[in-house]
C-alpha cells in the first residue's frame, strides 16, 4: 500500500503554496468598498442587467442551502450520464430546533431515480459536529461502461442499470471554518445490475462477461466505511474566483456474501483558483488522483473502479470512459468574463487510468480540450455548457455545477468522478 504514502504527499507537496497566502478578504471588510466601485464604474451592457437579476434569482435556487423549515428544489443525486434531473425535498427542523428530518427525491431526463431520507443533529454549539443517519434508495440508468483499462474501445461502449438501497451512518466535525473532518459507515443491500430503461450502446450484458465486468452477474452486498480531510478556502463553493480545497480520503468496501469483491481505496484532489484583476479573470487548477489495493482473491468491481470522462473530468470523452484500479487526473481552465453574468472558459484535461498505481505517471496521457461559457450570480454557477475535443470526437455537455467542484461524495455506489 505505498500509495497510502504517496498520494498525501503528492497533494501536501502540491498544494503547500496556497497556505501561505492571505485568506480571502471578507466581502463585509472595508477594503473591498473600492473594488466593488471600480467594478461598477462602466456601463451597462446591452442585456446584461436582466441576466444578472436571473443570476441572482437563480442563485436562491442552486445556492445549496437548505431552508431550516419548507420545501426546496433537488438537483443533486444522480451521476452524471443521467441527465438534468430534479424532484422536491422537504427538511424539518424537529426537538425545539436541536435535529432536523431531511427528505428529497428526483428523477432524471433518463428515467434514473432516487430518494433520500435523512436525520441529523449537531452534537455542540455552532454545529460544529454533526452526527447522524441516512437511507437512501437509488435506480440509475443508463450508466457507461467501456470496458477496463487504457486501451479499452469505444466501440465496445454499453450501458448497465444499478439498483441499491444504501443505509449509512456519519458524523463531521469542523474545528476551523476552512477545515472539515468526516466519517461515514454503512450497509448497501445487493448490488443489482440489470439492462437499462432506454440506452444509446447496446446493454452491457450483450457486450460483457462476468470475467471482464466483474461483478456483472454476482450481487453482493457491502458493509462500508470511510474518513476524509478537507480544506477548503475558496471564496464561494458554487463558483470559486480564489482560494483552493484539499482533500484526501480513505474509503473501504467490505463484501458480505462471496467474499471476492473486497478492496480499499484512498484518493487525493487539490483545485487551486487564482484571480486577476479583481477576478475578472481567473486560472484554475484541479488533480485528483485514486489508487485502489486487494487482497489475495479479491478484484474490484467494475461499477467501483475508479473512471475517467465527461464533463467532470475528460470532456472530450464519453462519460465512464475509462476505468481502471488507479486514475490520474490534471485540469485547468482560463476563465475570463464576457459580461457580469457570463464566463467564458478555454480548458485542458489531461488524464489516464492504470492496473498498477506506478504507471500514473505523465506519459501517454488522454487529453481533451476546448470551450464553455458559465452562467453564474454572484456566487453560483447555475448553468455551464462545456464543448470538448479529443481524439475520439467533439463532445457537448450540460451541467449545474462548477466543472472543477470536488467529487460526487454523496454517491456511495457505483464510483462517480
């Protein structure tokens, strides 16, 4: 396991220069009166102003915070392939305002479903610790799958269907504003991998066998776990102009019923946003690196293996591209404004998946690159459109979330990047 020593250390090596800069000023200190003036001082353009009154009603929307008592809208939940999805969610602050009950569902433009139910209660002041518990039952389709390793074809492209119901347990602790520590612990029921709803590849049960999609026939179930660090200083998470976040996580699946589907994994990221001229243009940086290690008799399942593509990390791929135990992903983009509302970005991913964690090195990477445009308020982006090139084709993606945030930590199963 000489990865759990080298991926900390690529990331404390990386991200080093960043803590020694000045946290970002305050939006409510004095200094930053003037900036706000200089960057009113010119003329409104044509269309600009009711763009930015739809950027900012918009923003109440995808903000991310949930209200302490009502309904809310729910976008989140389903991994990318699925679709834009969305559904209602309702939280309810119970115990005179000391735990709060949470549920939401949505369905996706492709028939994937989920539904979450969630208790959760501060367990000191200031919630700096948080414990509690969530069931969640999930039906996502289509999900791509290429087949395993770097030389995999897209011609043997095919979609599979994942059913589970995830019951989990977690607590996280802030003891800094800009630091988080997290655990989480669960059971899924039976993995069930059927043919999709509807499908652009053909099912991959047509295209793949037991022996190189493992875990296609078999449905076991895991007892999971895992802990994570994450510093995070970026000015707004919904649409970062300075400031990084840093995290490293250790996660460990456990398989209950054929004793073959066993592995750990431990994966590292770092972004890094760096503002120009009062943020009115911005470099942004990201890596992620996961590397996963068995035991004798033990394989990782293949809708568990770490995977590279779409418009989280390759853009000029399909999404689930590439998988592979290990993966390696470089990022960045030049970010620059059109007019308040609207970004533009130019951007290059740099990538590759491996069977051993010493070939993540910087050879023979698959790249993509190209241009996209964001659609934001002052805090959030709520709309990005990315167009991606490669090697395999020109690629269009939609999406609600930034194109560098952190990892979908909040699907257990299948891996999503």
């Amino acid at each position: 396991m000489r990865q759990l020593f080298i991926v900390p250390a690529v990331l404390i090596i990386g991200v080093a220069p960043a803590f020694a800069q000045d946290p970002p000023a305050s939006a409510n200190q004095p200094d930053d009166e003037p900036v706000a003036a200089e960057q009113h001082t010119r003329p409104e353009q044509s269309g600009e102003g009711w763009l930015a009154q739809l950027g900012e009603w918009m923003q109440e929307i995808f903000k991310g915070e949930k209200p302490k008592n009502g309904f809310y809208p729910e976008f989140d939940g389903l991994p990318p392939g699925s679709g834009i999805s969305a559904g209602p969610g309702y939280r309810q602050q119970i115990f005179d305002g000391h735990a709060a009950i949470d549920g939401s569902a949505a369905i996706s433009w492709y028939g994937g479903t989920f539904g979450q139910l969630t208790f959760e209660a501060p367990a000191l002041p200031n919630q700096r610790l948080l414990v509690g518990a969530q069931v969640k039952h999930q039906d996502f389709t289509p999900v791509s799958f290429f087949g395993i390793g770097p030389a995999s074809l897209e011609a043997d492209g095919s979609d599979y269907r994942l059913k589970n119901t995830d019951s989990l347990v977690f607590a996280s602790a802030k003891p800094r504003a800009w630091l988080t520590l997290g655990g989480r612990f669960g059971y899924t029921s039976p993995i069930t991998i059927e043919r999709p709803r509807t499908s652009i590849y053909p099912p991959t049960q047509d295209v793949f066998t037991a022996e190189t999609a493992p875990g296609l026939v078999d449905r076991p179930a895991f007892l999971h776990g895992d802990l994570d660090v994450d510093v995070d200083t970026r000015n707004h998470a919904g649409r970062p102009t300075s400031g990084g976040d840093y995290r490293v996580s250790v996660s460990a699946y456990s398989d209950r019923d054929f004793g073959a589907y066993s592995f750990r994994r431990i994966e590292g990221e770092a972004s890094q946003f760096i503002p120009i001229l009062h943020e009115n243009w911005v470099i942004a940086l990201r890596a992620r690196v996961a590397a996963s290690d068995t035991s004798d008799g033990n394989i990782v399942p293949f809708y568990l293996l770490p995977t590279l593509g779409g418009s989280q990390s390759l853009r000029g791929y399909e999404d689930y591209r590439f998988r592979d135990r290990n993966a390696l992903l470089l990022s960045a983009e030049y970010r620059w404004r059109v007019f308040g509302a609207l970004d533009g970005a130019l951007f290059y991913d740099g990538g590759k998946v491996a069977p051993r964690f010493d070939d993540l090195d910087l050879t023979h990477l698959k790249s993509s690159y190209g241009l996209g445009f964001r659609f934001h308020s002052s805090d959030v982006s709520f709309f990005r459109v990315d167009v991606g090139h490669s090697v395999e084709g020109t690629r269009l993606f939609l999406s609600l979330t930034d194109a560098l945030r952190p990892g979908h930590r909040s699907i257990v199963i299948p891996y999503v990047p």
